[in-house]
C-alpha cells in the first residue's frame, strides 16, 4: 500500500521550488527595487484618516484636527449630508451592488437616470458609465480608433490618458504640452496622409492635475476645425466647479459643445466616491456599449454611488455659488504665497502646486506642515518630472478664510525654517 508521505513528497518538493523562486525574486528585483526608491527620497507613505473626507479630519495616532489641503474634493461635498441620505436610500432601495456588468443584469432605473443627467449637465445626446475615469479613458481610444487613424496627444496627460492610448492601434504622435505649434505641426503629419476614412484625434485634459495649467481649448479647437481632426478632453480636474456654473473648461471659454468627447469623474467634485463616464455623440455612447472593454468587463457601479452623484449634479444645478466660491479661495491663496516669495505654478485653479524641485525636500516640507495642522503631500518622481518635486495644495469651497490664513502662515513657517523662502 503506498503511503500518504510518498504521495505528497512531490508536491512538497515543488512547493519547495516555487518558494525558492519566488525569494529570488523578491530578493534580487522586489527589494532592490523598493531600496532605491527610498534612497532617492519618493517613498509614499500613506497616512490613514480617522474620519470622513473633508477640510478638517483626523489622522490615525494624531490627537487634533488637521486641515485638508490635498483632497479632489473641490466642492466639499463628499461628506455632504443630502449626498449621504441619497447614498442611504438607494443602499436601501437598491442594494449594495448588481454582482453583474451591464449587459448581463447590471443595469437599474438609476443607472440610466446618471447618465441622461450627466448627458444634460454637459449639453450632450449621451453618456456612459464606468467604474473609474481610468477605465473610461481605458475604453475609449481602442473602441474608437482603427489602424489607420491618428491620435495626437499632449505630453503631459494623464497617466489613464496614456494608457489608454496605448491599447489602441491608431498612429500615436506626441505634442509637448499646451504648444499650438507643435500640435499644429503633429496634425500636418497626419494631413498629409491621404488614407481614406481616417480620424484625427486631438487628446489632451482640460486641467492638468499636477500643474494646475489649462488645455488652451480654443486654439485646439481651431486647428482641429482647420485639419478636420476631433477633440477629447478628460475633464477629471474641472468637471462640476471649473467654470461659472461647473461645467468645466469649456464653460470657462464660453464654449459649450466646442468638444467632441468628454471623459470625467465622479470620484472628485461630483462627491467625491468613484465612477468615471464618457459622454458625447449617441452613436459613439452606442458603439462603446457594444464594444469597450472596461464597460463589458466590469460591474456596474453601486446603487450608493450613482444615487450620491446625481445627488451632487442637482446640488450643483441649485446652488451655482459652489464653483465661484472654490475659484474666490484659489486665488486668494495663490496671491498671499505668490507674495512671501513662493513659486505656485497654474492658471488661477484651485490646483495651486508650491515648487520646490527637490524630492527630500518636498517629503520634509510636508511632514513639518503635518507638525503644524495642514495635511498636505509632496510629489516627486514618477508622479511629476525629477527635479521637479512640490506640494500639490488643493482648495475647495468647504475652506474658511481662517483655514486658508492657517496653511498659508504654516507655509511660511516651514518655507523659512528650510530656507526656502526668506
């Protein structure tokens, strides 16, 4: 009779070998990967937050309120306590979640009511829901563009942007970023190709996140129009307070229908919680129906989620102080740092980065503003350029000026302590 012992000797002597390949790894990649990033000074730690999302919160182990200037939440509304009630009643009414993708049983009366609101929100025939922006921008390019199309993107979009466009298969050209002429010359390239049935795609965001700068939509609109080309903006960072009512940058312009395609998030001012979306022509909201893989192969989003998004639209449609009070504290903030001598890139949004190149410096500039009361997190490399490491200050309309004053004189505080201003 064979014994147990004999018969598992095998498979111990393989889990023997695949542990010991699996410590290679770890020893001889995993490890000296994670060892230089702490020697060049970018490890991210993640602080834990005791409490709800808002301009004043908790961290775990810290004993006094800290004020917040590194959330998305432009408007303040992610603890909103109507967005709450509509969460609640939905959880109650429709569940938690559909354990389905869309077009097997995961769409519900609410699905379609985001999206006709978004649709109209933006002035457009349609709109698609997905569980991230990342998976929007995932879907669209590769549903969208054919071997014989171009896409022409700026060089500073969004990593999902980028990504995005590489599971297509169209021609990729770059143009460095917000430059008209360089993204005139990318179009003149693809012009001249005589291919029939072919489309030109300019790619850019609306706002870049981590510059706080702004897509110059007019100008890109201009040359599209002059080398028949479409627009796609990804308007992560204005959707919902960019611009007098929020409808983002193209609102800002007074151009409202200048763009072709728009991705955006729910995850940011529209309450904060998760959910991406495009919306556009019907025929293209169909065809990514059909065919965009992020859509198929996901779940739907929570009931929670899409009841507290529309929630947010309407609150947004009934109060149109919200985006004009996020824009007032930007720039009051911008002006006060700009005057003790700080560098602040961006074009009056409330992204409002403090350069300070170096990325020790900047992980120690945040930690002694922790010491202080502000939570705030300095950027470094992959996330930004090297040598070009800062702290993203992020306002919303739920900061008092007394809490802007208290950033802005811990600011210079640290600013002179580290030398960075005088």
């Amino acid at each position: 009779m064979i014994s147990i012992r004999f018969l598992l000797r095998p498979l111990q002597q393989s889990s023997k070998r695949r542990l010991s390949t699996l410590s290679q790894v770890i020893d001889k990649r995993l490890n000296s990967e994670l060892d230089s990033i702490r020697q060049a000074g970018t490890w991210k730690s993640e602080r834990i937050i005791s409490t709800s999302q808002s301009a004043h919160i908790k961290v775990q182990n810290s004993k006094n309120d800290l004020l917040n200037f590194c959330a998305n939440n432009y408007l303040g509304l992610a603890n909103n306590t109507e967005i709450i009630k509509a969460a609640k009643n939905a959880l109650d009414e429709y569940g938690a979640g559909l354990s389905s993708v869309r077009f097997i049983c995961g769409t519900q009366t609410i699905h379609k009511q985001l999206e006709q609101a978004i649709a109209k929100f933006h002035k457009r025939e349609d709109a698609i829901l997905y569980i991230s922006c990342f998976d929007a921008n995932a879907g669209i390019f590769e549903t969208l563009l054919k071997e014989q199309d171009y896409i022409i993107s700026d060089e500073l979009n969004h990593a999902s942007i980028i990504d995005g466009i590489r599971l297509c298969k169209a021609k990729r050209l770059r143009y460095k970023n917000k430059d008209m002429s360089d993204l005139e010359s990318k179009l003149q390239e693809s012009h001249n190709d005589k291919t029939e049935n072919v489309i030109r795609l300019i790619a850019t965001d609306g706002v870049f996140s981590m510059d706080g700068t702004i897509a110059p939509l007019p100008d890109i609109r201009r040359l599209a129009d002059k080398y028949k080309a479409l627009v796609f903006i990804d308007e992560c960072h204005a959707t919902g307070f960019f611009g007098k009512t929020g409808r983002g940058t193209e609102e800002h312009f007074d151009m409202i229908g200048g763009v072709d395609i728009i991705n955006s998030t729910l995850g940011k001012a529209l309450g904060g919680a998760a959910g991406g979306y495009t919306t556009g022509p019907k025929a293209l909201i169909d065809l990514l129906r059909q065919r965009s893989r992020p859509y198929l192969f996901s779940n739907t989003l929570p009931p929670p989620i899409v009841a507290s998004a529309m929630k947010a639209i309407e609150l947004i449609d009934n109060d149109t102080s919200l985006p004009g009070r996020v824009l007032d504290n930007a720039k009051y903030f911008r002006q006060e740092m700009q005057e003790l001598g700080f560098k602040i890139l961006g074009d009056d949004h409330p992204i409002c980065p403090v350069m300070l190149g170096d990325a020790r410096l900047a992980s120690q500039f945040a930690d002694e503003m922790l010491k202080r009361g502000i939570y705030v997190i300095g950027f470094s490399y992959p996330v930004v350029p090297k040598d070009r490491a800062r702290i993203r200050v992020q306002v919303s309309a739920a900061h008092s000026k007394a809490d802007l004053q208290r950033c802005i004189d811990a600011f210079a505080q640290v600013g002179r302590q580290l030398k960075v201003i005088k």
